[in-house]
C-alpha cells in the first residue's frame, strides 16, 4: 500500500514538472526579418552594406531618380529606379535584395519598363537587384548604414556643445531599428542610447564666391567628376594680423594696424566653418562627401604668396563676404568700377572704427547703372551654342588672346537673344570649366565684354574630357538649356587633342549634340605620329561630310572663318545631330482587330501601343504616330501629326474602340503604306510595327516587300496563333530583331524594351556621311 502511494506521488510530481517545462521547452519562433524603408532618391553607393534589404515607396518612376547600365548598374544608379528598370519591383513599390560589386569599365543605357537607364563608361563601384525575398540562413541588417554626404561641423568656440553623429550598428539595439535617410544628414533611431547630431551652419545671405572640392572618401577624384575650382575657408589662428584692403577710393592714408589677438572680435557674418555651395551641374551624389582643402585657390586679383589664408581673404574682399556666383559656377560682371573702386560694403556710420571697416571716410556709393534691355535675337538662328576654347600651355597668351577676339566677334555676329541664339563658353585644359552659361548674358554687347575677361587656365589639351562635360553637365535645363533649340558645341583645337576623342564624341552625338570642329594650324604629315587618335576630327563631329569640321591654317587667318562658321552653325535644317532615335521616326501601329482578339486582349494591345510611345519625344517636329485597325477591312484611327501632344496622343490611343471581324493583314499592310507613310515628312525615319493574333487570309509577302522598298523599317508582334514565316515576311532584315512571337497577350510588354533598344540601335550605327 506504502509503495503504492509513494509511486502515485512519484507520478505526479514528474508530470508537474512536465508541465513546468512545457513552456520554456517550447521551439523558440524566429524573429520576423524588419526591411528598412527607403525614398526613391537613396543611391546604392550611399550604403555601407555589401548586401541588404530596403523597401522602395510608391511612384518612383515619376522621380526622374537617373540609373546607369542595365543589369549591373553603377552605384550612383536609384536603387528604386534600377529595381523598377530590371522588372524586380513595379511602380507602387515593393521589396528588394541588394548586392554590390566589383566596379565596371562600361554601364549600357536602355530603356525598360518605363525607365531609361543612362550610359556611363567606368565606375568604382556596381550593384545587382533582385526579388526582395530573404534568402534562408542570410540575415539582412534591419538598420542601413549611411555614408554622411558632408562633414558634421563644430564650432570650436563652443567646445562644451561639441557632439557627433554616431550610426549605431544593428547590434546595439534590442529592438530593431529603422534608419531614415535624408539629403545631408543621418538620423539613427535606436533606443539603447540616444545620440545628438549638430546642424549644419546656417547658410550666408550671400553665397560662397566658388563651391568646395568634392572628394572621394577612398581619396582621388573620379575622373568624369565635374572640376569645380574653390575653396573653403579657415578660421583666422589666434594671433595672426589682418590686413586692411588695399583698395578703398582715394582718402586719408591710414598706417597699417596689426590689432592683438584679444582684442579681435570675429566677425558676426563668420558662423564656422563655410558650406559648400550649390553645384547644379555636379555628377549625381555618389558617396563623396565634402571636405575643407588645404590650399585656397589665388586668383588672379590676389598673388600674394606670402600672407595666411584669413589675410588673403581681408585683402581680396574686405570684412563681407565675396561676390555671388551663379549656379553653374561661372562668375557674375561686376559692375563698371574703372574709376571709383567701391567695395560692396554697408554705408559708414559716424561711431564705425575706419580701421575695422576697411575703407575711408570719403568712399561713395557707386551709380546704379541702368539695367541693359533683354535682346530677342535673330529668330533664324534660334540655337543653344557652346564654344570649347583651347585653354592650354601650347596655345600661348598672344594666340589666347587672338581666340578671345574670334569668340566675341562670332558673339556680335550671331546677335544673341532670348528669341534667337544663346551662347555659352567652356575653357578646357587639364579639366574643363564654365566660363559662362548659356543664360548668363542675352544680348551681344555684354557677351563681348565678359569674354574679353576670360583668363587662361592652362594644362592639356583634353578634348575628350571637355566632351564629355558638356554631354553630361552642360547642356542642362540650370545651365540654360532650352530643349527646343539644337544643342551645338564648336570644339576649338590648337594642333590636336592631348587625350581620345571618338567615346565621349559618341556618346554627346546620341545625346543630340551636334559637334563641330574648327583646328588651326592643325599637324602636317610628319606630325600625324604625335597624335594620340589618327582622323580625331572625322571620330569627333556629327558627319563627316566636311560641314562639321573646319580646319584654319593659320592662327591670323581665324578671324576669316567667323562667317562661314556663324553660316553653319545657323543652318538648322542640317544639324541633323540634333535628331536622336526618340525624336526622328514616324511611326505606324498595324493593329489587329479581329474576332479571335477579343475585347479584354484588344486593350491589352493598346496598353502595349502606348508603352512603346510613351517613350518618345513626341510633336510636329519630333516623332509622330499614327495608327490602322484592321479586319477584313480597314480603319484609320488617326494620321500622323493628328496628336502633337503627348498626352493627347495616349488618351487618343485609349480611345480606340474594337472592331471585330476577319484578318487580312496584307492589304493593312498596304493601307498604312497609302494613308499615313505617304504622307510622311523625308526627313523621318518610317517605322512600322504590326501586331497580330493569327494567319492572314491574303498575301502578306508582296505588300511587304512593297513597305520595305519604299524605306519603311517593319516590325512585327505575333501573339498565340499568329504564323511564324508571316511574321518573318513582314520584318526588315534581320528577322531576330524585327519579328517577335509571345503565347499569351499579358505577356506583350516584355517586349517594349527590346524594340526601343533596336530602333535605337539602328539610328545610332547609320553612317556618319
């Protein structure tokens, strides 16, 4: 009975602790993988992370956000867009998987799923996209560290406020984090311990006089990135004398006054150190970051080796900040001060101490002066025109300045105007600069004035360099860019480029530049085995017709070449540069209607008609569209030139309402010829793209033939039932790049990319004659 109860007891304290363990025995549930939201804006090479998993918001394809390469793109590259261009996301947004890589030599453009990704020849730095789903046993960081775009800076004058912004790693937290990022900060959200980030300075009423070097973090500038000459500026040392401006009007002559560092008060406009100042036309943010140089750039007002940075300073400008510049980097003229020398300094007050104000007591307010009248131009030469001087150690300043002379005798003859041609200068040598904008100056008069103060910068003659900035940097809405009119650029070469020509000169042909080149004293027969690129000329300019180029014999013969020039550059009708593949075709959608489509498949092909146009640039003078339905007949929907608007065109194609009925390819084939090709303007190329759904009940091969003898590049869609050797009669050789076949209607969008690549691809390897 005893050994009875004992083993009951027994029992029951072994299934009470059973129960106890229960609980804490249970499998542990793993924890859910916490994505970091990003905006549209964020670029790969701003994340310290080899690999990680961000969410992209909604609409980002609307951001404009630019992606380089296809695939593999380079990190400068949205993360967002580039997902959205490789078809891992849509446009409401989604998840993705991030994974960088080794940097490329060349990024491909194209154009998918709504996104045009740019070219770009070499990067430091690739990334990959793929389907934000976690792989298993890869733990992604839920917080994303950023690399700061700028510096944090302290005010060393209030060492006791003195903080720095720390990203904690994702280990520190318990909880997951979420991290944020914005334009020049990094905010860090964490609750294990919080952290305090500095704002930066604010910002001067007057901006800084030239923007600071912008630095790679691993050390050297990248080559492609835009030469933006400045420098920021020190605090003044404790100790260190401040020289009064040597410039003031005529007065009371003032001995010079060193004041004792206790009694120097800091100038109440000084907050620190100074931020950089806006660089439109900068290469996207890829990860540099701003930094303070060492040595400040002497201009040409201040030569003076042997005083410190502060003094320069106060003897190039006096206790107020510098002149203003303008976006592009290019200076403002200055007033006319030839005789009364006034600094823009506030007006003297009775109690002001004349040796801190830097001026004497008789300086007067200069005259306004009244504002010069906005000149409309010469409308008949209605063109965005850059110039890229020779700046180089070769050219000498007595041939310089003869080149200065030929710029602003070609500005007085072209008379620049809104209305007309705007006009614009880069300087190159080592690496290209603005001197002046396309819309600094609107009238000729003040053009020739501020040529005539252009300096030469020296260096080589890197032609290729110069090319590719104003493909990239230039020619751009902050630097004046007005769309409507022909980007032209005039290349001026003393003797030959120091570095190649034909990628860069490429890649601004397909941007729509036209490229003209004007060599003096170019190399004779037995200077040709000097040159770094034999026939640079005929590699660099839009044709080598002979219209495009212009080669002087002399540097005193260069004034005789401002009229025909001047005569070319006007003629729009053959800048046919300007023409890029999005902006030359007339284009016709063939359009099956028949019975076998069906009414919910007939407006997946419209949908599929309006991806393919919305990727043109679409008007009178640029791409036109128009479109036939056919069955056993034929209907003309609209002609070209019918919409010149792009949005009215897209609603237009919306409109198209089914008809239903048989097939007959064939002779739609031949309607399109007679209705809208007939019609079509010479200077465009004819493209037809036919989407059917079956076998055409009459004969496609001789209608055919007929459109590609009269020039029409054709295309052709198959979808399910369609016949293959159709198909090909239809295409333009070769068949794998014009014919298309897709089982199922939904899957005609994949498509979109392809055949924008190839019409592209054919403009752009036409010949050059």
């Amino acid at each position: 009975m005893i050994r009875a109860s004992l083993t009951a007891v027994f029992l029951v304290l072994l299934l009470s602790c059973a129960c106890w363990a229960k609980p804490n025995g249970s499998k542990n549930k793993k924890p859910k993988q916490v994505v970091p939201a990003i905006e549209c804006d964020v670029r790969a090479g701003k994340i310290n992370v080899s690999e990680f998993i961000v969410k992209c918001p909604a609409h980002c394809k609307e951001t404009k956000q630019q992606v380089y390469g296809t695939g593999v793109f380079a990190s400068i590259s949205s993360i967002c867009n580039a997902a959205i261009h490789s078809g891992v996301i849509t446009n409401s947004g989604g998840k993705v998987i991030v994974r960088k890589m080794a940097g490329q030599n060349i990024y491909k453009g194209s154009n998918s799923n709504g996104v045009r990704s740019l070219s770009l020849p070499k990067w430091r730095e690739s990334f990959t996209v793929s389907v934000g789903k976690p792989k298993k046993g890869v733990n992604y960081p839920s917080t994303l560290d950023y690399v700061p775009s700028r510096p944090t800076y302290v005010k060393t004058s209030q060492k006791e406020d003195k903080s720095v912004t720390t990203a904690l790693p994702a280990t520190a937290a318990p909880e997951p984090t979420t991290v944020t990022p914005e334009p020049t900060t990094t905010t860090t959200t964490t609750t294990a311990a919080p952290t305090t980030t500095i704002p930066p300075p604010p910002p001067s009423t007057t901006r800084a006089r030239a923007a600071a070097h912008k630095v790679r973090d691993a050390g050297s500038s990248h080559p492609y990135l835009a030469h933006v000459a400045a420098s920021s500026l020190r605090r003044p040392e404790a100790g260190s004398a401040i020289r009064r401006q040597p410039s003031s009007p005529v007065g009371p002559a003032f001995p010079r006054r060193d004041w004792p560092p206790p009694a120097f008060p800091r100038p109440d406009w000084f907050p620190g150190a100074r931020r950089p100042a806006d660089v439109s036309y900068a290469v996207p943010d890829s990860g540099y970051t701003w930094s303070e140089t060492d040595t400040p750039e002497i201009t040409a007002r201040d030569h003076r080796p042997d005083i410190s940075e502060f003094e320069r300073w106060f003897y190039n400008f006096g206790p107020y900040p510098p002149r203003s510049t303008d976006s592009d980097g290019s200076h403002k003229v200055p007033l006319d001060t030839t005789h009364t020398k006034v600094e823009p300094v506030d007006a003297w007050k009775p109690e002001a101490n004349l040796y801190e104000s830097g001026f004497s007591m008789r300086e007067q307010d200069p005259v306004p002066r009244v504002p010069e009248p906005v000149s409309q131009g010469d409308p008949n030469c209605k063109v965005d025109l850059a110039f890229l001087m020779d700046g180089s150690w070769s050219i000498g300043k007595r041939r310089f300045k003869i080149q200065k002379d030929f710029l602003a005798e070609v500005a007085q003859t072209i008379n620049v105007g809104v209305a007309g041609p705007m006009m614009g200068i880069i300087q190159y040598g080592d690496d290209p600069v603005t001197e002046i904008s396309l819309k600094s100056y609107s009238n000729s008069r003040e053009l020739k004035s501020a040529v005539d103060k252009i300096m030469q910068k020296g260096g080589l003659s890197n032609v290729g360099k110069a090319l590719s900035y104003i493909n990239k940097q230039y020619f751009s809405d902050a630097n004046g860019n007005r769309g409507g009119a022909p980007n032209v650029a005039v290349v001026l070469v003393d003797g030959w480029p120091t570095d190649k020509v034909e990628e860069a000169s490429r890649l601004a042909r397909e941007s729509g530049i036209n490229i003209f080149f004007v060599t003096i004293e170019g190399p004779d027969d037995n200077e040709k085995q000097n040159l770094v690129e034999v026939n640079f000329v005929d590699k660099a300019v839009c044709r080598t017709n002979g219209f495009y180029s212009l080669p002087v014999n002399s540097w005193f013969a260069l004034r005789k070449a401002v009229q025909p020039l001047v005569k070319r550059v006007c003629d729009t009708d053959r800048l046919v540069c300007s023409k890029t593949c999005l902006n030359a075709n007339d284009i016709a959608f063939v359009i099956d209607g028949s019975s076998s489509v069906g009414t919910g498949n007939f407006r997946t092909v419209l949908q599929f008609v309006a991806n393919v146009t919305r990727e043109f640039e679409i008007s009178d003078t640029d791409t036109r569209v128009g479109a036939v339905q056919y069955t056993y007949e034929q209907r003309l929907e609209f002609a070209f030139g019918q919409y010149n608007n792009k949005g009215e065109l897209l609603n237009a194609i919306k409109r198209i309402n089914y008809w239903s009925g048989g097939t007959s390819t064939g002779a739609a084939i031949t309607y399109a010829a007679e209705q809208l090709f007939s019609k079509s303007k010479p200077n465009k190329r004819k493209i037809m793209i036919v989407i059917t759904d079956g076998r055409s009940y009459d004969d496609v091969r001789a209608p055919a033939l007929a459109v590609h003898r009269q020039g029409v590049i054709a295309y052709s869609i198959g979808i399910a039932w369609a016949a293959q050797d159709e198909l090909e009669y239809i295409a333009t050789d070769p068949d794998k790049e014009h014919s298309f076949f897709v089982d199922e209607f939904d899957n005609l969008y994949k498509f979109v990319p392809k055949i924008i690549h190839n019409i592209c691809q054919e403009f752009n390897s036409q010949p050059r004659n």
